[in-house]
C-alpha cells in the first residue's frame, strides 16, 4: 500500500494503516448511510469488508445513494455491486465479502468481523443486530435517521457505540421496550421514510470517526460506549442527554458469559 | 480451518494485572481462562475467552528451576473447569505473562511442560478446544490442542476487542 496516500492521516499513530488494514469490518445495509461509511472506509485504508444488502438500486435512491448513478438505476445493480465498485476503485486489493441477503439468513460472514456497522431502519432490526454482534464479541455501530412532523420538519438522527464490555443500546436507553411496541403496533404503517444525504453523510462520519478511534486509539479516551444525538436543525451532534448525567456500570442485559452460539442445556 | 481467539479488553486488563502480581516465591504467576467455542463458520472458528481463574497463592510450590509450579488443587480447579464446561464448550486455557514488549512465544520450559496441560484438560471436556495463551506486556501468542495431531497448533489472531482494538496476529509486533 502507497505510504504517500496516508501520510496525512499518520498522525492516527505509527501503526496506524497495519491496524486498519487488518481490521474487519461490516456494513449491514448499503443505502443511504450505508453507501457513506463504505466509500469513507475505502478512503482510509480499510481492506477487509463483510457487506450484507439485498436490494436494488431504484430511482428513488439516487438522492442519497453514494456512488449511486442513472446507469445503475437503470440496469437495477444491486447496492452491493455499487459498494464493492467504490471499494475496488480505491483498494484493489480488498477482501469484499458480498452477501446479497437479509444478514439474518446468512450471518455466518458477519462473525469474522471486529466492527459491525448496522444501517437500517427500524428499532427490532437494530436490537437483533446488536443480540448477534454481542455474542461473539463484535463492536456494534448504529446509524439511523429520521424525519418528524411537517410544520416546519425536523431532521433528528443517532449514532449509537455498543461494545461488548460496554453498556449497550438498552442500558443508554435508545432501545426501550415502550419504543419496540410502538414500532411493532405500526407495523405496515411506516410508508416511505424521508432520507436525505446530508444528514446520513454527518451520521456517517461521525460513525467511521468512532470506529478510527476504536482502531487506531488516536484519542486517547478509550471510549466502550457512545450514544450521540444528531439535531439536523441546529446542525449539532451532541452526546445524549441520557449518557451524559450517568455513570455505567456492569451491562445488565447482556451477562459477559452469554456469548458464543446460543445453546440448550441440560438443567 | 482457522481460529481466532477474541477476549473483551476488561477481561484482558484484569489477567495481565493478576498476573503482575508479585508472589512470595514464585518468580511468575500463571491462570486459566475459560474460552466458548463456536460453531465453525465458512472456514473460521472462533473461541471466545470470558472468565479468568487466577492460581491462588497458596497452591504454587517452591520450585527455582520454573517460572512457576503449581499445584495438584490448582490443577483439579482447572479440570473441573474442563468438566464443566462439557455443556457450554468451554474450554480451559492455561495463561501466563512474559513482562516485555512485542511478539513473544514458548520459552525452553514453556515449549517443555505446557504441551502436557491440555490433552489432561481434552480428556474429560471433549466438546471444547483447550490451549495455552502466553502474552506480553504489548503482544500474545496462543495455542490450541489439536485431538487429531496431537499436539499443540498455533493461533493465528488473538484479537482484544475493547477501546482500543488490539489484533495479535502470530509472529507480528503489534
């Protein structure tokens, strides 16, 4: 790999591309948040990637889809194949694992991972992810955005750090049992969410920056946890309200030793 | 097949500061950690370390020709490990610390005595996969017990998943 299209991001530390190259990591859902954090982690060096989409790309994506065109659209390329194109583009030499499926029917590449990034859209799809990615000690970062009222609309979003020896979404309370029957009463109701670009761009970054900090350490703060709030009026990401006003202790959902396959046992 | 072997950095930082520990006579302190087998998944194997049983003070035994050397009810609470981790495919990994920087791997004494622990551990804990772990102060290296060959086999990635990420790939300074 060319040193001179690294050195300035060297200041990440002397060992810095080494650790990034060797650093799996997964991408479940390539569309609008998705597509920015594979094309950001391309840039940086990143060479082993686990993909999962099983969708198309369709003329509606086109407002946010990165590396996205007409040509795709019209040819109905799946979001995978855009993906692995920007990868390749910029590192020919990747390791692409491409699963065209609902990570859920196929999670078996998703276990070599050491950094799953989840970009879907509802609350049960997000907790999933983080049950499986907990048991087989997998750092689990959530992007979402949303859109609500009309009068005028506002752009709200998170990104969420759960790491295995850390609290996890419930313990921040961005997952709560009051929010997964809300969304399961809904169920068939959503429509067509609004996405824009420029919001899952902030999300985007501001989820491949914690994943460079959990890789390379280049902060020093040696974060296990993150819980940050996107206001898209204001234009601010902020640590929750939630996380900032409280001190974590030992996760009560997920014990350290219910990891691995899960099993029956003889009682 | 290849293995990788991942353990939390809590757990991690709380082996390498018990194995610190200066003792009264012993020149090293040495553990066991449980480590979970999962299922083999498109030709990668994961064992997943997540409990630590330090050798309490009193069962190590004089001995100046080792590091350390320990004793019988040291060894029957690693057994029973082995055999209660049948159900669960947890397996028993010896673990002890060389203080210095970068790459290590077994010492004369090492490469000597600890190929005996496991096949003692596979005999009554057959579903698991146990081995030894030696680390450094900045690096580590594993082994597993391969029933087939008999014999210990290198890990090739021990991989520290906590803030930050630490991947301990075999024979590299990391």
């Amino acid at each position: 790999m060319s040193t001179e299209r690294f050195k300035r991001q060297s200041f990440l530390g002397a060992n810095s591309q080494d650790q990034i190259a060797r650093t799996v990591i997964g991408v479940v859902g390539l569309g609008g948040g998705g597509s920015h954090i594979v094309q950001q982690l391309a840039h940086i060096g990143f060479q082993n990637f686990v993909l999962y989409d099983d969708d198309v790309v369709e003329d509606s994506n086109l407002n946010r889809l990165i590396g996205g065109t007409a040509v795709d659209e019209r040819s109905m390329s799946q979001k995978l194949y855009v993906a692995r194109r920007m990868i390749f583009g910029l590192q020919p030499q990747a390791n692409v694992v491409g699963v065209p499926s609902k990570w859920q029917q196929d999670p078996s590449a998703l276990q070599r991972c050491n950094i799953v990034f989840g970009c879907m859209e509802t609350l049960l799809a997000r907790s999933e992810l983080e049950v499986f990615t907990r048991r087989y000690l997998i750092h689990y970062i959530d992007i979402g955005m949303d859109v609500h009222g009309d009068n005028p609309p506002v752009i709200g979003g998170q990104v969420v750090l759960s790491s295995p020896d850390g609290p996890c979404m419930r313990c921040v309370r961005f997952l709560t049992d009051e929010g997964l029957t809300d969304e399961a009463a809904r169920y068939g109701d959503a429509g067509d969410r609004p996405q824009v670009v420029w919001p899952n761009g902030v999300l985007a970054s501001t989820a491949v920056g914690i994943a460079i900090d959990l890789v390379t350490g280049w902060t020093r703060k040696r974060r296990n946890f993150d819980y940050l709030v996107y206001d898209g009026t204001r234009g601010t990401v902020k640590p929750s309200l939630y996380i900032q006003k409280r001190e974590f202790g030992p996760c009560p959902h997920f014990p350290t030793d219910a990891i691995g396959d899960p099993r029956f046992t003889e009682l | 097949m290849t293995t990788e072997i991942r353990i939390p950095r809590g757990l991690y930082e709380a082996v390498l500061a018990d194995l610190r520990r200066p003792h009264d006579f012993a020149f090293e302190r040495v553990g066991f950690l449980k480590g979970r087998l999962c299922s083999p998944q498109r030709d990668q194997r994961l064992i997943l370390l997540h409990d630590y049983r330090p050798v309490s003070d009193e069962h190590y035994r004089p001995d100046d020709t080792v590091g350390a050397n320990i004793g019988e009810a040291a060894m029957s609470t690693a057994m029973k490990a082995a055999f209660d981790g049948r159900a669960t495919c947890d397996g028993v990994f010896h673990v002890h610390l060389h203080d210095e920087d970068g790459f290590t791997g077994m010492s004369r004494v090492d490469a000597r005595e600890l190929p005996k622990l496991p096949p003692g551990f596979a005999s009554i804990g057959k579903t698991a996969v146990h081995g030894v772990v030696i680390l450094s102060k900045n690096h580590g290296s594993a082994w597993e017990y391969s029933t087939d060959e008999k014999r210990l086999v290198e890990v090739p990635r021990i991989v520290v998943v906590g803030a930050p990420l630490a991947i301990f790939d075999k024979r590299r300074l990391w």
